[in-house]
C-alpha cells in the first residue's frame, strides 16, 4: 500500500461504502458524526452515526483484514463485516458535543507518534460540514476520549459478535476494554459434483436439501 493513497475516501471505498466525507446515509441525515478507526496493528473499522428527527440510527462496516496490509499501490474492495442498530438521542448529543470540545484550534499535538491508531473524524449538519480531525487517537485527550466514547457506544448499539470484537480491538487503543464475544464456528462447505442426467441431478440436490434444513 501507498501512504499516499490510504486515505479515508479510499478506504471508505474499500470496505463497500460510497465514500467517507458523504455517502447516501450522510447525504439524507438532519445531522451525522462518522469515525473511521485506522489501526496500527488490526483492521480498519468505520462507524456512523446518523440522526434523522428524534432518531439515531448507526451502522458499522469492519473489515476482515487489515486494508494498510494490501500488496496494492490503492486499497482495493476487501471482505467487510457490517452491523446496524440504534443509538439514543442523549448519547448522540454527547458525541457531538465531545466532538466539537475536541476540535479546538488550540488543541495542536505536541509529538509524533509511529504506532497508535489514526481516526479520521467528521460532523455534518444538513449537509454542511461542521467539524474534520484527522489525528493520531492519542494526541490529544479531548479526542481520545471522545473515540473511546464512540466506540463504546457503538458496541452496546450493535449485536453482530464478529464486529463486536472489531471494535473492541480498535478500543484496546483508546484503553477501551470491552468483553470478547464467542463467534460459533462456520459450517465447512463442502463442493458436490453429480455425474450423471439432469433429472438425476436435480433428484439429488433436493434430498441433500431436505436432509441439511
């Protein structure tokens, strides 16, 4: 991968999305906060949050491997694990109001840090972008709390187990620590070929059918 070409709208891209600074859900939302969490050493995470009236909805899309890791000069589409739930009005209050503390003009980092997690953060109001920080997690902690806020926020609003725990890798940056949740092992797939006529195929598949429900 390319450091000049692992931006935010690409990786974005690369996780299935439209893109990172707008996309059809950001694009209809009365108001909207997204982070996108770029980790040094597990793969990236992007979480939204989307107000439309009194309702908050939140989606999350987390890659199965680390897109920085890619032998591409551009990220390219990766297998993504996405999850959907609600956020309450008073937390996505709280989020916008962390996330406007933390943009503070005087809030500049002070050092340079190698490792770490880089999170790309936006507020959008109608349309109109209020708030961008695209800073190390840890520069500054104003922005690292309300990372570690979002990601603890996104993890109770969510129910799928394998993106559960993408954000909770994420957080281990931030000095979140949420429980690892049991993914059940997949079912191996196993490939059949039937030699023979078309009905005797078709017979075939319809009682593998009845026996695996």
């Amino acid at each position: 991968m390319q450091t000049k070409n692992y931006t935010s709208e690409n990786i974005c891209r690369s996780l299935g999305m439209d893109g990172f600074a707008n996309d059809r859900h950001l694009a209809k939302a009365d108001e909207a906060v997204r982070l996108l969490l770029k980790p040094s050493f597990h793969p990236e995470v992007c979480v939204s949050f989307i107000r439309s009236g009194y309702d908050v909805s939140l989606y999350v899309e987390a890659a199965r491997m680390q897109i920085w890791q890619q032998d591409w000069p551009t990220p390219q589409p990766t297998p993504t694990n996405t999850a959907a739930g609600l956020c309450s009005l008073e937390d996505f209050e709280t989020l916008v109001d962390m996330l406007c503390k933390a943009a503070n003009p005087n809030a500049t980092p002070r050092f340079y840090v190698i490792d770490g997690m880089l999170a790309h953060s936006i507020l959008r109001r109608e349309r109109e972008g209020l708030v961008n920080i695209n800073a190390n997690a840890v520069y500054e902690t104003q922005y690292m709390t309300f990372i570690a806020k979002a990601i603890g926020i996104a993890w109770y609003g969510i129910s799928v187990p394998v993106v559960r725990n993408a954000l909770r890798l994420a957080g281990g940056y931030v000095n979140v620590n949420l429980p690892e949740e049991n993914i059940p092992p997949s079912k191996p797939v196993i490939r059949t070929v039937v030699l023979g006529s078309k009905d005797v195929g078709a017979e075939i598949s319809i009682a593998l059918k009845k026996v695996h429900k």
